[in-house]
C-alpha cells in the first residue's frame, strides 16, 4: 500500500510538472504546453517539439516521450498548438497550397515562445532548438531558415522542405539539420514532389534537402554506416548519413530508413489494429528499434 502511494504521489508530480498555457499573440488565442523539470537552472536548454498536420500538442507530448528525456536531461519541452483550418484541421503555415489564405504566422508565434520564456526562467543561454513530425518537421526547417538567431539545431521527422522555403532560405548563422525518414513514406515522399502532384505545395526530396545544407555549409566529408539492419531481426535497413568538416562543429545528419513509413520511430503508443485513419498516419507500424526523441535528443546535445 505504501508502495502504491508513493508511485501515485510520483505521477501527480510528474504531471504537475506539464502546464497548459494560453496567450494572445498576434490577436489570436494561442495555447502551448510546456513541461518543466524540477532540475533545470539558468544554463538549461529549451526544446521546442512541433505537431504534425490534424494533431495536437497533446498527442506529440504523449507519443515522443520527451517529457520523459526532460526530466532526465535537465531541459524544458514545449508544444506550441497550432490553429485550425479552413478545412477544420489543425495546422502550422509553412506553405501548404490550401493554406494560402491564412494569415497566420507560426514562425512569430514560436520565436516569441522562445523569447518568452527564455526571460521567465532567466535562461542564459539565447539559443534553442526545435523538432517535429511531418507538419511539425516542415516547420523545424522554416524555423533554421528565418530564425537561426533563436536555434541552435533543429531535427525533423518525417518533414520535408517547402520548395519557398528552400528559396527564400535565409542563414545567417549555420543551423545543424537531422532528419529521421523512410523512404517508403506516402505522406511525405522521400524523393519530394516537386510538380505538386498531390496537392499540398511543391517540396524537395530529402536527397535535395540534404544535399542543399551541405552545400550552404561546405561540409566536406560523410560517412555511411549501417546502425540497424534486417540480418539482425529489424523490420528495416537503418542507414545513418553525416557530413561535416575537420575543425567545424556544425553537421548535418541523417537517419534514412529503408522501407519505412510515416511514422515517428519509437513512438511510446503502440497499435496493432485501428479504425481511425489518423491514428494510422501518425503511428503506423513497424521501426521501434530505435527511438526518434532519443537520436534527436543525442543530436541537440552535441551543440550544448
């Protein structure tokens, strides 16, 4: 009995340590939630973790488990809610064509996120970093792209890049990229959609994306490593990518996953059958040999 009160006290402290938040920005109520360990200080970093397209900052909060990395690492999370749609789904702008009448602008809203709170918790450090899935992995770039005075790195999941993002790129300090993504992806294809066949705006294949932030960066030299393969009982060939040059810190990684879907690595839910197509999109099935939060995690924190 005792033993299970201590474990209840636990989770209502762990739980009290995510607060959903409310603010006017812009003119618009927006909400975010933000998850702060009781062992942060004045040096800890600030990790900003993006919703797919029709999700929630809710649901990414549950299925990455970077609340759980939080409280190991000393670092605090926070899930910015996007807006909803003309369609009703919930969104981040990043250039999507039936989104072309919003006027919402999800890069202010994070940047003042960042601002925010990097003065409510007198942070020293100015700098944070970003991560997100699909939708959220499209706005982790827009983000290097506009805002690499504010982060230090950014990682997507599943996201590719907007070709106006790619076009209008502005960096003016190098911002390090990791993406994690199966090339067997039907959502956000592996190899873009240039010519917009499918109707969400014209986007590069993550070859081009790559391949444009090793130039933009001179990077030198990569390696290819194989980190997981199917001889050893995983359901998908897992390639690890990293180019980088002698004496430069910055990098550019990549996790490319041979066969697999649109799906966050990992993810803390897992399902074997579902009548909700949604629930499909963000979790698929197959790739839990690795965890998406924890090599992103590993990434963010070689630019402490």
């Amino acid at each position: 009995m005792k033993f299970k009160f201590l474990l209840l006290i636990l989770c209502c402290s762990l739980n009290l340590m995510s607060e959903h938040r409310t603010v006017i920005h812009q003119g618009l109520e927006r909400d975010y939630i933000i998850h702060v360990p009781p062992n942060i200080n004045q040096d800890s970093p600030l990790v900003v973790v993006i919703h797919g397209y029709t999700s929630s900052a809710e649901i990414i909060m549950t299925y990455s488990g970077m609340n759980d990395i939080a409280n190991r690492e000393g670092f605090i999370a926070v899930y910015p809610q996007g807006t909803v749609g003309s369609d009703g789904n919930t969104f981040f702008k990043v250039g999507y064509d039936f989104h072309s009448d919003s006027t919402v602008d999800d890069v202010s809203f994070i940047r003042y996120l960042v601002n925010s709170l990097t003065q409510e918790f007198n942070l020293k450090r100015q700098k944070a970093f970003a991560t997100g899935m699909s939708n959220g992995g499209d706005m982790a770039y827009l983000l290097a792209c506009t805002s690499s005075d504010l982060f230090k790195a950014v990682a997507s999941v599943t996201g590719v890049m907007m070709k106006q993002t790619m076009d209008n790129c502005e960096l003016d300090n190098p911002v390090p990229i990791f993406e994690i993504h199966g090339t067997s992806d039907d959502i956000s294809f592996f190899d873009g959609d240039i010519n917009n066949s499918t109707g969400w705006g014209a986007y590069y294949g993550l070859p081009e994306t790559i391949d444009f932030f090793v130039e933009k960066y001179q990077l030198a030299q990569k390696s290819e490593e194989l980190i997981l393969s199917k001889d050893e009982g995983a359901p998908n060939d897992i390639f690890f990518e990293r180019y980088w040059t002698e004496g430069d810190e910055t990098e550019v990684w990549m996790y490319r996953i041979e066969g697999g879907g649109h799906i966050w690595p990992g993810a803390g839910v897992k399902l074997t059958w579902w009548n909700n197509p949604i629930l499909r999109y963000y979790f698929g099935s197959g790739e839990d040999e690795i965890s998406a939060s924890e090599a992103v995690w590993m990434f963010f924190k070689k630019y402490l």
